[in-house]
C-alpha cells in the first residue's frame, strides 16, 4: 500500500471516530433535554442539598498499573524525517514550521460609496464632536456619525483644496486651503481671509497650510511658501527667513517659509514644522533652527506633537520621525520598524501610545517596538496623510485614495488562517509557564504562539489526532491534550507521549482535564473519569457514584474538592472519599452543566445550556441570566481574569461580572465589591445587583459563539476565545470608556411631513432675506439634492405662509421662535446625539411638554412626528443614552401653534357680538309674543273663570253628599262593633251561668279560659266602636284595658300583683289586634295560674317595641318561670298551640328565653303581612 492510500485511511478513521464521538455526543444530548428544564431559576437563592449515594450500593474504582498496560505511543517531536504506526495507521513525520502571526485591526472604512471623498488631506473634530475631513480637490466634509455633508466653492468655501482645518474660539470652523486662503464658516455662511490680510506679501499662492491658536489667544498663520503671520488681537506681525525663520541652504528660502505645521510646547514657545527648514523654534524674541546636522531626521518637517514626557516628536519627509528632549535628537526609521520614513502626521492616544501616518501604513510605538496597520490589516490606503482620536476614543486615519478608516482601539484582536492559524475552529486554550500560548483545533492539531508567530503540531509531529478536546499545562510545564477520539497526549517539549483506554482511560475522547492538590491529572470522558498519579490510573464511574457517565467539565475548588460537570446528570463533587450528587431536584437550575469555574474566593460556578450562570456559595444556588445583562443564557465557558471578573461565554459574545453593586433603599449606590467576595447568595439577592459588561456584535465589538471550553484568562489579563469562525484576543485594559455625556442637536425641523429650506422663507424687514443666498443654497442642496428655481422657491414661500420665526441656528438650520398656524400642525423633528464609532448603540427618550403626559420609551429612533397638535405653546426635551449608559443634559427646543381662525380672539370677539345681537332679537321677538299671549291669556281667564265657578259650586255639592255618606258609614261601622260586643258579652254571660252548674274543675277552668278570650276580643270591638278611628285601635290603650279586664277575671283573693307595660303608641287594625290580644290574654292567664300561687304578690310587665312595622312583644312576670330544659315545641297544651298559632298568623314567632324568664312574640303588621305575600 502506498503512502497516499495510507493518508488516505488514516484520514477516514479520524474522520469516523469523530462522528462516532460526535453521534454520542447528540444522542446523550437529546436524551438529556426533557430534564433540563424541569426547574426554572428563580430570583431567590435555592438550597442546596446534595445527594451522597449509599455505599453498600457502590463498587470500587477500577484500578490500573501502567506497568502493566500495553505501552503508550512515544514520539520525538524534534525528528525532521520517519514515520511511526499508531494502531492501523501509519503517520510520516516533519520538523514544525512556524509562520509569522499577523492580525486584523477592527478597523471600519469610510469613501465615495459613502459619502466621503477618497482623497483625505487633513482631520479636525470639533468642540461639539462632529469629525471635518479636508480633502485634495473636493472641498470639506463634516460627519455626524449618521451622514457626510460636503462644502464646496458652490456653498462658499473659497478653495476645495484643503491643507488644514481648525476651530477658533467663537466655534467657528477655519479652512485653511491652496489658493483661496482662509474660509471661515460660522455654521451659516462662509467668510474667505486672503494672505494679503495677513500682511504677507513674498509669495502670490494664497496658501495656508497650518493655523494655530496659542495659550495667549495669538492666531497663527502658515502658509505655503510665504512664511508665518501672527494676530494678537490688535494687527498682524510677520516672520519669514528674513527674520531668521528656518534653516536656510544655500540661499534657498522657499523651504524656510513653507509651513507645514505648528506647535506650543509647555513653556508656551512656537514650533514651527518647515518644508525645507528643518524646525524652527520662536520664544517670542528669537527663533533657534534646527537640522540635519543637530540630528534631525530631514529637512523636511511635515508634522509635530509634543508628548505627555513633554518630548517634542517630528515627522520629516524622508529620514522617519525624530523625537527632541530637549536635548537631542533621537530618530526612528524603517530600521527601528516604522512603516515608511515620510511621516505625515502623530498623534499621541489617551494611553501614551505613539501613532504615525506614512506613506506605507500607520505604525503605533508602545516606548519599545512598533506595530504596523496597512491595507492587509484593512487599512483603506497605505498612504496616510492624518490622524485623530474622536471622543470615543476611536483613531481615524486619513488616506489619500482611500477615505478615512476608523480604529477601535486594539482591545479585541482577531486571528485566523489568514493571520496565521492553520484552522479557524478553536476549541481549547491554555498557556505554560513562558507565556506560550497553546490552542487546539478542530482537526489541526494544537497551534503554538508565541506573540511573533504560530507554529503547529500535528500527526507530522506526533499527535496522532487532530480533532482536540481540551488542553492544560501542569506544574511540571507539561502539556495534556485532551483529544476526540485516541485519548490524551502529554508533550513536554521533546517528545509526545499518548495514552487510551489500553492504559488509563475509559474512553477515547477527553473532554476535560484537570490537576489536583498532590499533582494528579483527572481526564473526563463520556464514560466517567480517571485519575492518574504517577503510573497508577483509577477510574470512577456511576458505580462509584459518578452523577453521570457522561463528564463534560471539571473544576477544583479552594478546599481541594473536585467538581465534575455532566451532559444530562447534573454536577457531582468529589472530596476524596465519596461523591455529593446535585441535580435539578437538588436545586441546581439545569442538568447540563458545559463548564465550571471554582473562583479565588472559593465559589464554584456553573455554566448551562439556557438558564445562566449559577454561583454556589457553599449552601445555596444562586442564577444570574439575561435579565441581569448577560448577553445569553447559554453559558458554554468561564474564566476569572486578574481583576476577578469572572467572564461568561456564549453563543452571542462574552459577558463580565465585574462586581456586585450595593443595593441601598432599592437604589444601586456606588459601593462595588468584586463578585468573588466572601458574600453569601441570599445577601447577594437582598442587597446587590451584578455590574455586567458585554462585548458581542449587537454592541459593535467581533465576538460571537464562543466555543464550549474554548476560553482562556492568560497570565496578563488577557482574555481567548474561540468565538465563531475565529480566535479573538481581549485586553480589556484597551477598552475606552467616555463618562462624558453626549451633546444632543436638533438637525431638522419638518412641517406636514416634508423638508423645508427654512433660509427661502427666512424674513428680515417685512422681506424675505435674499443676503444669505449661498446659506440657502447650501441647505437647498443638502436638503434636496440641488438649489431651489425661482419658481420653486415661491412656491415654497405661498406653501408656508404664516409660518414665522426669529433666526436660524447654526450649522444645523433650526428656526428658533417657531410659530405655525393651525394647517401646519403636524411637526417632525430630527435629533441626534453626535458618537462616531458607535451611533447606531444611543439611545433616545423624548417628550412634548404640553402635548405628551410622560417620557416616552428608550428608542434607536432619532425622529419624532407629533400629527393634530391642538393651539398652544409647546417644548420639545430629548436626552440620549450613550453606549456607556451615561445620560445627556436635555436638549430643548420649543415652538408655538397658532389656533384656526374660529379660535382666534377676534373670531370670539365677533361670536360675542353675534351671541349679543341674537339674544336682542330673541328678546325683541319675545316680548312681542308675550304681549299676545298675554291678551289671548286675559281672555281664556274670564272663560275659564266662569267654568271654575261653575265646577266649583257642583263640587261643594258633591262634597256635602260625600260628607253624608262618610258619617253614615261610621255610624253603621259602629253600630256593627257595638252589636258584635253584645253578643259576645251575652255568650261570656251564659257561659257565666253555665259555670255555676258545673262541678268538673277541668270543665270549669276550660270554660273560665273561653270566657277570657271571648272578652279580649269583645274589648277590642268595644274600643272600635267607643273611638273616634274606627280604622284601628290605639295600642297602649288596648293593653291596659286588656291587663285590668284579665286581672278582674282571674286574680285570687289575697293575691297582690302589680300590672306595668311599655307599649308603643301605635294604632293597630282589627286583623292584628284581635290574634295579639289573645296571644296577650294567654300569657296573663297562665301567670294568674302558674307565677303568684294564692295569696301572693308578683308583678306583670309587658314591653311592645316597633321598627318599620315589625314588632316585638316581651313579656314578663314574677313568677319561677317554665321548668328548666322544658321544650315548647313539644308542648301539646291549648295555651301553647294558640300562641304558637296566633304568632304564625301574625308573621312572626313565640319563644321562651330561659335566661331571662321571659316570652319573646314577634309580629308585623298586616302592611308588612301583605308585602310577604
């Protein structure tokens, strides 16, 4: 078989090994997914109680000697040539060959498909944040963050070749340029300087190439060949070589008065940058020329800045860039590693660091080497003419071909197989003990870099797989590589050494690796683990009671605990002696745990496929997730760097807690501890809230998808990551942060929905202004592409007449004093908060006081339409949220609408005199009707008078025949009652008589009772007819007549009873008084029975109480009351059936009270009766 063929299979085994792994790896993953979720997180800490499995239910590890076992795989990784045999496969060996590392900067390009001219020659920013770019031929540009507006001669601007750009003190923008001198413009129109203002008059070109505004408020001008002229407020002083400006050779001057470039130093001196000249320095009373021959780089001086050592660095036209102590010059060329030795422009960053722009790139010097960022970094052009940081701490680099690129900074280097890597897919990092870098692939092998190059190791070296798992360096400086499917390689520098399960493992693929306490390595696999210490491997299984078979992470943590992570299991910790188990029902929020993190202060975390980060403290867990910041709640990796940020990975970027912010009264405060302090879970829940940063694409930064274990915290802080298709480099030390708020402007206001050139409508004196016509084209152009036609023009103007306002703004044409008449009342108005790097990350809340009730939601929106404004007085507030969280001071912009003309004071003015003239008319007309009417009304009285007479006297005769017959009524009425008395007192007297003939004492008192009841109904018929209301009878009267008539018929000789009552004086009709009478009759004539016995004194009471027609009856005697425990309801006397009865029929009921001795009756009266039926 030849050595293809046997590539060739060598190269299909791996390849199937890995899809084996691979397999397992989605089927335990799938089959582990209905238990991940089955408990969702919550806000409070969750108790953590884990599960020790019961020993006499466990085995004992499986314990090996490696004397014993086959020998491992040993291969020199120094051989140049040869081959070695692992298994079936044969692998031919080659010496590593390194390759030089590069990099790509984060670097966004800006030209001519966006706006911006190709050809930069110079950069300024402003005070207000807005970035200026001059260019060779096609005038200014100025941006926003958003949008390039551009200023040629057709808006005012004198040259469209622009040397340099500056800002004087009253904001106004100065254009230096090649034949049209200086432009000034104020934000609204251009002003062109000439030289000959200047007092120079040597030369004829009109050039000025720097300008400078020094510390005593002096404003110098350079030009290009004319040499130097200074305003001091009062008159302009002229200095050339005449004056001893520059250093002049051979009588030629011209280099000596073309000015490149000024500076102030510190002791508030003059420098002067000479194209010819070399550098000349002004103290104010003399100039001192500097050269060649003192040891500058060349004659030619395009540029200088001095530093923050107070060094005055010099960038020549050809001998690299020169720095002056004081002293000395010290020059640095291509020799020292500088790009190209003309430098155009430096800049010093706002960490120190040198930056020069040349002809072949940009080199930045850290104070020890240069780093050069060309067109293979993805420079625009590699011929750069400036440099500046904006207030985001960006770098632009000008070109000239090129546009303008923007640096974000080097916090976030990337690396791929462009820079150097031989694979894209990192899946595992570690360092040694020199720093050394290390990186596994998915199928190259490990990848060494030492930060100058990357130098690979594969099967040509003796690794005999490419597809790497994990990678860890022991104490000993030896580097474990875990692989996906031949086991675990140990390379010490010299030679590779390779186990698998025919002597250590229980598996192939090694997930994980870790070393404890005594030095022992732990490898994870998808069969348990093993532990390996010196030639003794011992593995752990769920027979040893392993939560899981499958181990896919690991961790020690400070007390020598190890902490294994599983693919469905949970986490199992072992203390040497025994395994804790912790799953979902144990309170850990998910099953798969990728990744585990022990942190300096002993907390152990958890990563997990969807639910967050977990931090154990030792008794509970604790989940922090997206709602806390993070950038997903897939966490597929954990670092804690130097500062003791503990660092998430996900599969959207990388997340930090870099602290726990103190929670005071529900308000954070400004006290941060570091999250890996001695705090427990439930004082983290109750009293700090996590400061999170994150950096992933969302937010402008190149991280995404970070690989399962495939992050590492180096030795100086530095963060690696495998995120996508790249290796990314994080040193959050470059990360620039701007506290400073962001200077909200208004950029335009539009009314209905459309654009207006508010300089056409623009009034100045009853007219409309026509002396800023090159301000009104400029906005005309900027607004619809190209200047308005007379036509158009009035067409706007009839458009929005009555559309008033005072002046216009600058630089953004804003109508101040804004007043709109009421057809104009939809209003839109454009913002923006001016960042240059990252715009699209500000945030915006806005309200319309006098129109909206509260601030509206955060928004990316930098516009805001208000549609049917009613009349009023209105002010527009918008405030931005920069990237960095700290919020602007309010920009306000307020603006007037005027009502329709039916709400105008003058229109209520004339519906008041309509109202007033209507109410004259209507009174006029009414009084003319009411006269009528009153007339019609005389004559209607004295016919209805006489009618009235008339009905009135039949009336009175109908009332005298009703009066008649109502008497004859009553008279009958109680003719009836007093015969219906008669006869009832003629039966009680026969059965009077009757009872002198009968001798049965039962007869007699059955008879006696009769007689009773008959006399209480006769009372009542006896008060009917004997009153003057034959509608009822009066209550109290009735009782009383009641008490005296039973007292006469029953009282005992020698009995001496006192009758009361408290009756309610209330009349009562004859259908209630009758049954109530009886039931009254009843009960005193039991007392008279039962209560006195003969011969003896008591007393009666009876209270009657009313409420809305329902009454009470309480009566009361003195006697001993019925016996105790004695049941009315079973009670079959007459006496009681009565009242029972009688108590019913009146609506009501009869009850004893045997605590009070006393007979309750309730009842209502036949009004009330009536209701119920």
């Amino acid at each position: 078989m030849n050595c293809l063929s046997c590539q060739f299979i060598v190269r299909n085994l791996a390849l199937c090994r890995v899809a084996l792994a691979l397999f397992l790896t989605l089927l335990l993953f799938s089959c582990s997914q209905k238990d991940t979720h089955q408990q969702q997180p919550g806000r409070s800490p969750i108790a953590a109680v884990g599960i020790v499995p019961r020993q006499d239910t466990l085995k004992p590890p499986v314990v090996r000697l490696l004397d014993t076992c086959v020998a491992p795989l040993i291969v020199s990784t120094s051989a140049k040539s040869g081959k070695y045999n692992y298994y079936n496969d044969t692998f031919h060996l080659a010496q590593a060959i390194s390759k030089p590392a590069g990099f790509r900067a984060r670097i966004t390009t800006y030209n001519a498909d966006d706006g911006l001219f190709s050809n930069i020659s110079c950069m300024y920013q402003d005070r207000s944040g807005h970035m200026w770019f001059g260019t060779e031929s096609g005038g200014s540009i100025r941006y926003d963050g958003a949008t390039f507006t551009t200023y040629t001669k057709a808006q005012g601007l004198s040259n469209n070749r622009i040397l340099t750009i500056n800002e004087d003190r009253q904001d106004n923008i100065c254009f230096g340029t090649m034949g049209g001198g200086v432009s000034v413009y104020n934000g609204v129109q251009f002003t062109t300087h000439n030289t000959s203002e200047f007092k120079i008059t040597n030369f004829d070109n009109n050039g000025v190439s720097s300008m400078l505004v020094d510390s005593s408020g002096n404003t110098w001008y350079g030009t290009f060949g004319g040499g130097v002229s200074c305003y001091n407020g009062k008159g302009y002083e002229v200095y050339t070589d005449m004056q001893g400006l520059g250093w002049v050779c051979n009588g030629d001057c011209l280099g000596a008065n073309l000015v490149f470039d000024m500076l102030e130093d510190k002791r508030g001196s003059v420098w002067f940058c000479l194209g010819g000249g070399g550098a000349s320095h002004f103290d104010g009373h003399k100039f001192t020329n500097y050269s060649k021959e003192q040891g500058l780089g060349d004659n030619i001086v395009r540029c200088a800045i001095k530093d923050k050592h107070g060094n005055i660095w010099f960038g020549t036209g050809g001998g690299g860039a020169s720095c002056f102590n004081g002293q000395s010059f010290t020059t640095y060329t291509t020799v020292n590693g500088l790009a190209n030795n003309n430098v155009a422009d430096i800049l010093e960053d706002d960490r120190g660091y040198l930056w020069f722009a040349t002809d072949g790139g940009v080199s930045r010097y850290d104070g020890h080497s240069f780093t050069t960022i060309n067109t293979e970094n993805g420079l625009g052009d590699n011929r750069v003419s400036s440099i500046v940081q904006d207030k985001s701490g960006s770098i632009w680099f000008g070109t000239l071909g090129g546009g303008a690129s923007r640096y974000d900074r080097n916090a976030f280097t990337t690396f791929t197989t462009r820079e150097g890597l031989t694979n894209n897919r990192i899946t595992t990092i570690g360092e040694d003990t020199a720093g050394v870098m290390w990186f596994g692939t998915a199928g190259s092998g490990i990848i060494r870099y030492d930060g100058i190059s990357f130098t690979p190791f594969d099967v040509r070296q003796g690794l005999p797989f490419g597809f790497i798992e994990k990678l860890k360096v022991d104490r000993n400086n030896n580097l474990w590589v875990g692989t996906g499917g031949v086991g675990v390689t140990r390379f010490d520098g010299k030679t590779c050494t390779t186990y698998d399960d025919a002597q250590l493992l229980n598996n192939r693929t090694v997930y994980s690796i870790l070393e404890d306490g005594r030095g022992a390595q732990w490898f994870t696999t998808y069969n348990g683990v093993t532990r390996l210490e010196g030639n003794v491997s011992t593995n752990y299984n769920v027979a040893q009671g392993l939560c899981h078979p499958y181990i896919i992470s690991a961790a020690k943590d400070k007390n020598g605990n190890m902490w294994f992570g599983s693919n469905g299991g949970g986490v199992s910790r072992f203390d040497g002696r025994v395994f804790t188990n912790y799953t979902t029902k144990q309170g850990l929020p998910s099953n798969v745990v990728p990744c585990i993190l022990s942190d300096s202060s002993g907390n152990v975390w958890f990563g997990s496929d969807g639910v967050g980060v977990t931090r154990y403290d030792g008794k509970t867990f604790f989940t922090f997730t997206m709602a806390d910041g993070f950038a997903n709640n897939y966490v597929t990796a954990l670092v804690e760097d130097q500062d003791r940020t503990i660092w998430m990975g996900t599969n959207e970027g990388f997340s930090g807690i870099t602290g726990l912010r103190k929670n005071g009264g529900g308000v954070l405060g400004k006290e941060v501890v570091p999250v890996d302090a001695d705090i427990s879970n439930d004082a983290i829940c109750k009293g700090y809230a996590p400061v999170v940063e994150t950096y992933n694409f969302k937010n402008g930064y190149p991280v995404r998808n970070v690989k399962a274990k495939a992050m590492y915290a180096d030795s100086k802080g530095v963060i690696w990551a495998g995120a996508g298709d790249m290796l990314v480099r994080f040193d959050r030390t470059g990360i620039y942060r701007d506290t400073s708020p962001l200077k909200v402007f208004i950029k335009d206001v539009k009314i209905n929905g459309g654009s207006v050139s508010w300089h056409t409508l623009q009034v100045k004196n009853g007219r409309y202004a026509t002396y800023d016509s090159l301000a009104a084209i400029n906005e005309e152009v900027t607004t619809y592409g190209s200047a308005l036609s007379a036509a158009a023009k009035d067409t706007m103007r009839k458009q929005f007449g009555g559309v008033t306002f005072d002046s216009l703004g600058r630089f953004y044409a804003i109508p101040y004093k804004l007043v709109l008449p009421y057809k104009h009342n939809k209003i839109t108005i454009d913002f923006a908060a001016i960042h240059l790097s990252r715009s699209y990350l500000v945030q915006y809340q806005y309200i319309l006081d006098g129109y909206d009730e509260e601030w509206g939601p955060l928004t990316h929106k930098t516009s805001a339409s208000f549609g049917n404004i009613p009349e009023g007085k209105y002010t527009f507030k918008v405030k931005a949220l920069s990237p960095e969280g700290v919020w602007s001071v309010p920009m306000e912009y307020s603006f007037e609408i005027l009502p329709p003309f039916y709400r105008t004071w003058w229109a209520y003015c004339v519906y008041a005199l309509l109202a007033a003239l209507a109410i004259y008319c209507l009174l006029r007309w009414r009084t003319v009707q009411l006269t009528k009417d009153k007339e019609q009304l005389e004559q209607v009285v004295v016919e209805r008078t006489a009618e009235v007479v008339k009905e009135k006297t039949e009336v009175e005769k109908q009332k005298k025949v009703a009066d008649k017959l109502l008497v004859q009524k009553d008279i009958l009425m109680k003719e009836i009652h007093h015969r219906v008395k008669n006869n009832l007192q003629v039966i009680s007297t026969l059965l009077d008589l009757q009872l002198d003939n009968i001798n049965d004492l039962v007869a007699r008192k059955a008879i006696s009772e009769g007689m009773g009841r008959i006399k209480s109904i006769s009372l009542i018929h006896q008060q009917l007819y004997q009153g003057d209301e034959m509608a009822g009878i009066e209550l109290p009267r009735f009782t009383d007549e009641l008490m005296r008539q039973v007292t006469m018929l029953f009282k005992k000789p020698g009995q001496e009873i006192v009758l009361t009552h408290d009756v309610t004086n209330k009349m009562l009709d004859i259908d209630t008084a009758v049954p109530l009478g009886l039931i009254m009759n009843e009960l005193m004539t039991n007392s008279y029975k039962y209560a006195f016995g003969d011969g003896g004194k008591g007393s009666i009471n009876i209270h009657v109480s009313e409420l809305d027609g329902n009454y009470t009856l309480t009566y009361r005697d003195s006697g001993p009351g019925l016996p105790a425990g004695f049941d009315m309801s079973r009670s079959a006397t007459l006496g009681q059936v009565v009242m029972s009865s009688l108590s019913k029929q009146l609506g009501g009921s009869f009850n004893y009270n045997e605590a009070t001795k006393e007979f309750v009756v309730t009842f209502k009266d036949i009004t009330q009766r009536k209701m119920i039926v």
